[in-house]
C-alpha cells in the first residue's frame, strides 16, 4: 500500500535486464558507444523525429533544467503554472542552470489557461528593459495534480507562445501516463502540438535513473552538450543509461506500465467514489488527490497506507485533510483492494 | 586491449548484485531509505569518521564541483595543479557550480609542490579585493598523470594551505588506487593527513555512476543538500546509488579491484621497460605515460590496442608520440601479455 | 510639471559643489581617501552605528542585489512584496548577483503583513531540500506604491522573519521620503526597528547617484567587498560617490528635500482631492496612484503633464486610467498649481 | 608626484562643465535623455560606424565584463595574455558575468603573440566537450605594462581570432593613450583591424567615471541591455554619464589629454634614463615600469613620490626594486623634473 509517489517502487525487470545484458566488454565512455547510439536512434523513431536532438541524463531535474537553460537567456522569463515542479520543487534548477532567469507563475492551478497566460505575458513583459525578457513556456503532462492537457490544450498554447516570442517546454516526468491516456502518440503530444523540446521520463515509470531531453529542432539544442559535461550530467559509463532506455523501450514497455499504473489509478477512484470520499482533482493518469477526515488518514496510515497528507494544519478528528494518492506502475488490484478495504473499515 | 580509460569497463558483478538484491519493495526516494543509511554508515566506518557528512553521487564532476562549491565562495580562488582535471577536463564544472571562483594553476606538473603553492599564494593574493580571496587547495590522488601523493607531501600541503587560509579538497576519481600504492587507510590519506573533503570514487573502479563525498567537519557540509537538489543530483531512486556503494564496499571490493589494476600495471611497465620503452611518468597506480615513434603506436593500434596518444601533433613515422594507458580493474595478466607481444611483434 | 519619476530631476546644487570641491589633487582609487572617509564616518553617525559597514554604490539596483547577495545563499529564498522593485523592476538583478535565489512574492499588494508572510513562510519552506531554504524578508520604505511602514509594522515584521530565520533588508530608494513622514531617526527606521541591512538612497532625492549600503552587524558583510569589485560597482575615482554623499548629509539636506518633496505631493492630493479625483493609495511621501478617465489624462498630457499612466488597456475616453504621480524635491508650489490648474481646465 | 594611477587625479574642468551644464529641466532617466542622445551619435561618428551599438557605463570592469559575457556563453573561453586586468585584477568580473567562462592566458607577457596563441588554442580546445569551447580573444591596448599593439599586430591577432572562431574584444582603459601613439583613429585602431567589440574608456583619461562599450556589429549586442539592466549599470540619471562623454569628446579632448600623458611620460622616461636607470618596458604610452635599488625607492617615496613598487619581496637597501610610473593628463613639465631631481639627489 504505497502510493506516496512513483518514485519509490522497484525497476521493472526487462530494465534490469537490459543492463545486465549491456554489462560486458569495453565501450568509450561519455555516450561514444553502441547502447546511446541505439537508444538516441530508438527514441528518434519512437517521436517521428529523425532530425532531433536527443541527449540522456539521470535525472528528470536536471534534464528539465538543462533543456530551459539551454533555450532561455538568464534575463529571460519562463511561464509556467504556480504548481509547476521546476518552480516549487526543485530548489531553484532552472534558475541555477539558466543564470539567473525567472519563473513567472502563470496561475495557481496545475493548467495554464490561455487567459492566464496572456494576463502574465502583459503584467511581466513591457519590451523595457527592467522587466525580463520573454524566454518560454513550460507545460508539464501529466500535471503535477494529475491532470493531462488535451492535445488542443497544447496546441493553443504553443501557439500562443510562439505568437508572442516564447519557446514550449514540456516536463514529461509523466509522460508516458498522459500519453496513455490521451491515446495519442509521443509525437502528437509533442512537436506536432508545437512542443520544441520535451522531456521524455523513465524514472517514475519502470527505470532506475534515465530521462530522455529531445529538442526537435536540432538549432536549439547548441551549447547543451557543454551544459550537460560541466554540470556533471554527462555520466562517464553512459552505456548504462541508454541500457535503461532501450529496455523501457522494447515492445512499448514505457506505454504498458503506464497504462498499468493508470488502470490502477482508475481502480482506486472508482473505489472512493462508491465510499463517497471526495476525489479533488480529474483522475486521467495514475495520480490523484482526494480529501477525508483526519481521523480516516490516521486510521489508513496505521494500517500501512503510505501517502502525503496536509495534516499538518489540521488538529481535529474530523477536520478535512487533503491527501495524494500515486499509483506506480507495479502495483496490482489487490493492493488497490486492500487499501479500499481498509478505508471501508475506517469509515 | 583496452587501455583507453577506466571508465570504459565493466560494473564488477558484486556491485551489479547488490542493485539487484535492493530492487524490492518500495522505499522513499532521494536519500530517506534504509539502503543509504547503511551506505552512508558504512563510509563513515571506512573512513574512521563517525560525525562525517557522506552524500552519493552520479558521477565525479559533479561531487568534486558540488564539494568546492560548498567551502569556496564565488569570489574565492581554487589552487589546483594545471593538468588537474577540474581545471582542464569538465569544462568549468567548478567554475558554473561556484558562481565564478577561479581555479588557480600552481604547476605545469600534476604533483603541486609547496614551493610552487607558495609562489602561487603570493602573485595572486595581495589581501585587495582586486585579486580572488583564498578559498581552497585542490590535490588529486591518484594524481591525472598516474602519480601518487605520499601521505608526508599531502600533510606538508595541507598544513601549508591551513596555514594560508585554504581549506583542502581531495579529488578521488582514482583514490582506491592510491589508498591501494600506499598501503594506508582511507582515514590516513584524507584528515588525519588534513584533508577537509574528499571525494571517494567508485565509478573508474568497478562501480556504475556512484561517488561518495565526504565532509569530515560536518559544519563544512552546510548547504550541500540544498546544492546537490538544484543540481539534479540528489537522484529519486537514490537507493541504486547506496546499492552500488554497499557492494563496492563489502569484503573491501574498492581496494581489492584497485590492487588488481595497480598490478596489471606494474606488469605493464615492467613489460613495456624490458622492450626499451620509456615510461615518462612515476608508474605507481593504475595509469601511466610513455613514448614510442608513431609506427610502433601504428602498429599496437591497428592490432586493436584502444589507448590514447598525442599523435595529432607527429606526421613522421619515427616521431617520438606520446601514449597513455590506463589499467582497469578487469584487466588480466594474459590481456597485458597480448598487448606485450604485440608491442614486441611491432619492434 | 514632470512627475514621471523622481530619477528624472537636477542634482542638488550643494551636492554638485561638493563634487566639485572634491575635484582637486591626487587620491587614492577605489574608496582610499578621504573624502570616502569622511563619508563613511558620516553614515555612522547619522545611523548611530558606530560599528556599521558602509558602502557607497552608484545605483540602487546594485546596492540592493549585493546587499542581498551577501546575507542570502543562492539556495535561499528572499520573501517580499509583489510589487518590490527587486521583483519586477530590475531585470532579475538578485537572482543574478546571487546566484538564482528565489524571490518569493508574498501578497499583491505593496505593503506585506504578518499574516501574508506567515503563509508564504509555510507554502515555501518544508525544511526540504526540495524548497529553497530561507534567507531573507526584504522591505522597501517608503513602498513601491508610495505607502510608508510604521516603525511598528517593521519592528512586527524584523521579529517574525527573525524568529523564522531570515534576515532582514530595507530597499531605501526613498528612505528619506519615509523617514520625513515617520518623523522618525534613520537608526529608528533601521537597526533599532530589526533591519539588519539597509540601502539609504541618494540618486532619487537630489544626488547624480550615489547610494549606501549599511550593514549593521560589520560581520553580515563578509564578502560584500569582492562581490563589489567583481560586479563593477567599486568606482575607482571613488571620491565622486563620497563627495555627493557628503554634500546630501551636510546641514541634513537630505532630509529637507524630502520633505520639501512629501509637502508638494500633500499639496497635489489636496488639490486632487478637491476636485473629487480618486486617490488609490495612502499618500504619506512623495508618490501617489490615482485614476480618472482617460480624456483627462489626454487633456493634462496635451498640456505638457508628464507621468505615466495604464491608458494602454483602455480605449474609451471616459475610462477610468490609473496614472502615476511623482514629486521629485525640486518641485514648487507653483509646479503643483500650474498642473491643478490644468486638471481644472480639463475636468 | 603622483604617479600611482592615472584613477587618481580630478577630472577635467570641461568635463565637469558638461556635467554642470546638463544639470538642469527634467529628462527622462535611463538613458531616454538628448544628451545621451547626443553622446551615442557622436561616439558613432568619432569610430566611423553609423551602424555600431553605443552603451555607457561608470565604469571600465563592468563595461568589459558586459561586453565579454554578451559574445562569450558560460562554457565558452577567453583568451587573454597573462597579465590581462581581467584576469589578473578584477576579481573575477568576466567570470561573473558570464557564468563562469574560462579566462585562458596566452601567455606570462603582457602583449599575446600569434605563436602563443596559436599554442593556447590547440592545448584548450579539442573539440570534446571536457574542454571549454571557443569564445572569444581579449586584447588589451595600451596594454598593462604600458606597452602598444600596433595595428598590424592587431590586425594579424584579430585574423587568427575569427579564423579559429573568436570573436575580437578590446580592453580600452587607455584606448587614447595607445591612439595617440599609434597617430591612427579610432576606426582603425578597432573595426578595420578586425576587433568585434571595444571599451573606449574616459575614467583614467580625465573623465569621472564614464566608458563607453561599442559593438561595431549591432547584432553582437543583443541582451546586453538586459544584462546591463539587471546588473546594476544602467544608471537611472543617465544624462550625468553622457555629459561626461560629450565633455571628453568635445574638440577632441580625449586625445589632447592622452597625448598630454604619453609626453610626460616620455619627458619622464628621458630623464630616468639619463640617470642611467633601467627601464623594463616599451615606453610607447603613458605608463613604464623601471628598477632601482630598494633605497633609490625609499628616498623617493620619502620624498612624497607615490607609486606602486615589488619592495615586498626585497629586503636589502642594494636590492633591485621594481616599480610602476603611471602619468596623467594632468601633470606638468614641472611634476616630471621635480620627480627627475628627486631622483639625482638619491641616487
């Protein structure tokens, strides 16, 4: 019963394998060898997008923040929602990699709205100096509350940056969970929606620690390969971070576990509704959050149920408290069932 | 053959094991698993520093940039020798990660001595705020030319860097091999020979992408974590990481893999000198540089040995070229014997 | 009638002559004579900080982002109004001079209060790595909108960001225009009220450009005179920024333009007032915000009124616009008439 | 007997004329002002590129800095001679600005030879990402020792430069002093000699604080007025910095000053030398540095001459003592024989 986030389950076993397999003989280090060549050609294919620049890293963090740096200047702005990861999460990545540029909080909600956007565009950008210059917009799909941008969604929005001087990001730590939901392909949710440089995650969905960054424009990508060295992103023995990502790619294996993960997230809200428990986000991908009385966290928690709660502003018994429930890829029905189990018992 | 570098190998099966054996159940990510903590305990024990702070890390850019990120400001200077690989191979890891501190060559060589350090010391800082403050002493052990500090010359420049308001950092890409020549604890060559923070390699050693950095005086950590995170170094399934370090650390794995390649080296060298071949560095650890006139380099070459040399600067066929070997854990006696009679066959 | 910006007036004519006086013989550069001497002295003493450090800088922007990128890390989180100068006026200066902190904006308006700091203090800051980690509140008197903090307000506020582990920074682009309405000593407006650095502002109240920086405790300073240097901003015919401070200190000039400048904008308003325009901000200093419709702004512009207004969103003539007015020390009675007697004609 | 700086003299009456005369009406700040206006069009017209960007700014290490970090990206290198003041005496400014770039020095002299840089070049950058990619060639004239590139030299350095991928950056401090030794304009001293962008600097030359940085290719310029911004050097009275400029360029003052300053100095290093006192540099310019024994020094400076010397290192009253001699504009015939008879006396 862990749902505390999909960075806490175990490496799928065809990922496993695939370093295991890669683990012989002697390749150049610094992605000079076979498995890059092989993983950047397979993620190529994988986005339709043969002329793309595609590097990998460790880390979903720095693969975002490189990506920004690279396509934004330090007095340029980066619109994102007030929820954003790269804004509230990640302790300052973008500014440190990009020098110094802003995150400019489009809204408070997980989805910038094309009004939102246009209302942050107008108060920060004025064309004078003492404001920042515009750099671009960062999406991120699924959302941090877990919800998906619809490919028009996306697309407007792109649009609209582009219309007015921005670049599109996508943080696609979720990638996968959206794609499968919105049942579209990775190139439809990315440059054929206007995306210019996309983050494709594999550590919250099966890997060990593998990010892909594709700048479907290879122009945009100069000075990115310098970035990534002097930052440390560059892993010596890179064959084993493309090892990762040709097992997660083989036979579509980053769209059957996410599909997973969503079916059981699907699972899990259908079990709620029907207690009556009040779900507070659209439950598209494998993440959700949901509120109850205090006393049903404490009697889930004691059970075993692991998740993030707000309980810390809340003292009474039955005060409502809000909880996020994440559903990794290998969780099963009966884990979804015993915790509704428990819950039942619990009301 | 493969003499290009050690980071081109294998992961040694102990440590692809213990990721193995960690791939179970789930764990909170970046750090708050078990995993970690007995990582972490475990390089404390090693290095005979209960109140050490230890962070894991990807890769060693990052760990020896993120450690003199935390003990030198941006307006500080960094002493390193001029071939030290912070100064010449990461592409200004320390100078992005600091926020501008200078990295100060002391020598052309790759052992600094204190003469030099002292004439460094005093052409570049006059007390004025025109020249960088002190910050910090960079030492390398195994040195990038394949030579060793001796735990006397690592004291005598530690004290002297002390004494002038440096604190001093030991970058360890190569520390097994050194600890391994010089027969001495981990604690002996880093504080109790007075080094603040050293960082502990395991990647060129039989490791995949792990490296511990170790602040003996915890209060010198402060900020680190913060630094690590907006760096994208603080990995979310950091579990694989302390994996790595749990394997390479049981039954003393580190120094038994660098025993083997400072043995496969020495094996090496005595080959190489018994052909006549001159070696141009001290030849105690796992790295060496020799000269032979191009046709030979020609030859071992065009028999499949994978080394680097400095040929781009010789057209004529009995040029003296420079060549570097470097011996990975994995290296056999008969792998160095092939490569002799080939050397031998080439004469 | 210019009231565009008090930055857009004459210097003072005993400033100029100071400057002028200073002009003869040979010192030493970069703050080693004695006219910096004496300024600094003066600073002391107007502050009642014996044991202060004092810094002259052409400019407030600078001032500011040293200031607080000397008491902040580049982790850490700066906490201020949605409106301060530093966050939307300055092109991203303190993210650039320390190293991508976070301004975090904690209310819309101009004027933060304990409640609003309380919830950013606890949406922002977990103790997790993954949030910036806190640094400073920083409060800017007289405000952006022309309101003035009471010597309460900023002791309230010291002692919450002091209880909360920030340090506290005063933007004094018009700390003379705050402290004339306060009728309150610099040292009450500062250390004594918890301010632990200050900028008191010399270019917007009848200096060329000068400003100062004041570090109460001489140890939160550490660092500030290489990051001065390295920035640009340690003049090296530095006589000049000490001579106009002279000149503003003699005889407590600054503080009669400021109030010369507060008593014309009282004026103004009551002359606003009296023809039933609206005010929109508390009107204690030298700036104020009002709005009326669109065809009176064009009318008072037609007539050589220069100050700047939001008529870009408005198209109808009778609109209501916000405009901007400013009343620099420079300005006489008969300034003031002369712009109601225009308003008059256009109402 | 003043020769320890040429920052340290007053600034010239025409200059502080053109200060007084524009100290009067309101203009808008930041530039938006005639006389800024004014200066801009005549810098223009003085370096004979209608087409050049024109910034001003207080002072000669932002103006380089802001320059360098506008053509260089952060994992890019300067190449620069060893003595280069950014390198050696700025603290870290182009660092700064830029986000860490490396400064790489050519060589241990102050003027860069095309062998040394040809050798620089091949050392630093192999194409690899370890290594900092190219950015751009930094050459300083008058250069740190006092010595001139003629225009032939910079002809053939500025050839290398851009045939190799850098683009050409002057350090103008003494812009004027090396024109009026070369008897060249100012366009042939910087365009037509291949140099991309120059600081023409008025601070040491009988302005107050005022340079001027020229990009002769507009486009180079781009978000230098950000950076300007956001670094704190766009003063807000912006017409005080262009009355300066239109003081010092007014019936060409800048370079009557400059040869004034080249001929005392030449006055003064015939009579050094008529005393049979060694000169070690070219004397082209307005600044020498000559030895004598440590004695000669301490009669002199007990006499009231002041100038830098290397007596730290120096203890016996027979050692040979190295010291600096710099002229200003300002000195007389008088100053120099005063100086000259000083010096009989001791010797």
């Amino acid at each position: 019963m862990f749902f505390a986030s999909d960075n806490s389950g175990t490496v799928h076993p065809q990922v496993m394998q695939a370093m295991a397999e890669a683990n012989t003989g002697y390749h150049h280090g610094y992605g000079n060898d076979p498995h890059t060549t092989a993983a950047r050609a397979a993620l190529r294919d994988l986005f339709e997008a043969p002329e793309a620049e595609v590097f990998l890293m460790p880390g979903g963090t720095a693969s975002n923040a490189l990506a920004l740096a690279t396509i934004v200047q330090p007095y340029q702005a980066v619109y994102c929602s007030g929820l954003a990861h790269i804004h509230v999460d990640e302790c300052g990545a973008p500014e440190f990699y990009s020098g110094g540029a802003k995150l400019v909080p489009v809204c408070k909600d997980d989805k910038i709205t094309p009004a939102a956007l246009s209302d942050a565009l107008s108060f920060w950008n004025t064309g004078d100096v003492h404001q920042f210059d515009r750099g671009a917009l960062s999406l991120t799909n699924t959302t941090e509350r877990g919800n998906v941008y619809t490919l028009d969604e996306i697309r407007a929005l792109a649009k609209q940056a582009h219309d007015n001087g921005l670049l599109v990001h996508l943080d696609g730590a979720r990638f996968a969970n959206a794609c499968a939901h919105l049942g579209c392909t990775p190139a439809e949710m990315t440059w054929k929606a206007g995306v210019d440089v996309a983050v494709f995650g594999g550590t919250k969905n099966g890997c060990m620690a593998v990010e892909a960054v594709i700048f479907f424009d290879p122009a945009r990508a100069q000075g990115l390969p310098f970035r990534r060295m002097r930052s440390g992103h560059l892993l010596s023995k890179h064959r084993y971070l493309a090892a990762q990502m040709n097992g997660y790619l083989r036979d579509g294996l980053w769209l059957t576990l996410a599909q997973s993960a969503n079916d059981r997230c699907a699972r899990l809200v259908a079990g709620l509704r029907a207690e009556g428990i009040e779900i507070l986000t659209q439950t598209p991908a494998n993440l959700i959050y949901f509120q109850a009385p205090r006393r049903i966290h404490d009697a889930l928690q004691a059970e075993g149920a692991m998740y993030y709660d707000m309980r810390a502003a809340h003292a009474g018994p039955d005060d409502m408290v809000r909880g996020r429930l994440v559903c990794d890829w290998n969780l099963t029905d009966a884990d979804i069932d015993c915790f509704l189990q428990k819950l039942k018992a619990a009301l």
